[in-house]
C-alpha cells in the first residue's frame, strides 16, 4: 500500500481536529459534549486518551522496521477500543433520551477508520533472499 502511511498521518490529524469540535448534543440539558470538553456529564474528556496514542502511532508509522509496525498494531487497537467505548458510551440513549450526534463525532470515527487502515496495511519493504 503505497500512501497508506500518509492516509493513517492524515486520520491522525482528522482525529485532533475532531476532538474540538462538537461531538452530541443534549437538547433537555443544554449540553455540547466534545472530546476534550464534556461539562455537565460524567464523561470525563474522552479525546484525552488518543491524544497520548496518535504520537505513539504518528513514530511507529513513520520508522521503517517491523518492530515500530507490530507495536504500531497494539496502538491502533487501544485507540480503535477507545473510539468504540466512546461511540458506545457517548452516542447512546440513555433513560429515554437520544444525544444529537454532531460532525465531530462522525469525524471522530473517520479518523480511527483511517488510522486503523495504515495501521493494518503499513507500507513495508520486505527483503527477499535470492540464494533460495
């Protein structure tokens, strides 16, 4: 896969830029839950986790040795673990009332996605021993 490097560098930042903008909306409470700001719920701040992953993903992607793509396989499963406790967690109904999801959570999920590709198909070059 030749650009799935830069695909999964790119889901990284759409991730970031994801974690700012709204992620629900609560209309009886008036509430705008983001990634790094849920006040008035028991959420905590969700974005928070894959902050401390994509910089762990982001090395791993970009060094050229099989070991940095095996780890990179840990990272993208803690952070596509995290995406679905989120999106489980976050976008649910809870006692009879549906959170609006906004762009940001879609985006959100987008960006795993796109992590999760370059992650799974990293652009290596294997070397081939002739002398067989």
């Amino acid at each position: 896969m030749k650009y799935s490097k830069w695909i999964g560098l790119a889901g990284a930042c759409l991730l970031v830029f994801a974690a700012f903008l709204p992620w629900i909306t609560i209309e009886s409470h008036h509430i705008v839950v983001s990634g790094v700001d849920a006040t008035g719920t028991n959420y905590g701040k969700p974005a928070y986790v894959h902050f401390v992953l994509i910089p762990f993903f982001i090395v791993f992607t970009l060094l050229p040795k099989i070991w940095a793509k095996r780890w990179n396989l840990i990272v993208i499963a803690l952070n596509t673990a995290w995406v679905i406790r989120n999106y489980l967690v976050i976008g649910t109904c809870k006692a009879g009332e549906c959170p609006v999801r906004e762009t940001g959570f879609y985006l959100m999920l987008l960006g795993a996605a796109m992590m999760l590709y370059a992650g799974l198909f990293p652009d290596v070059k294997i070397k081939t021993d002739s002398t067989v």
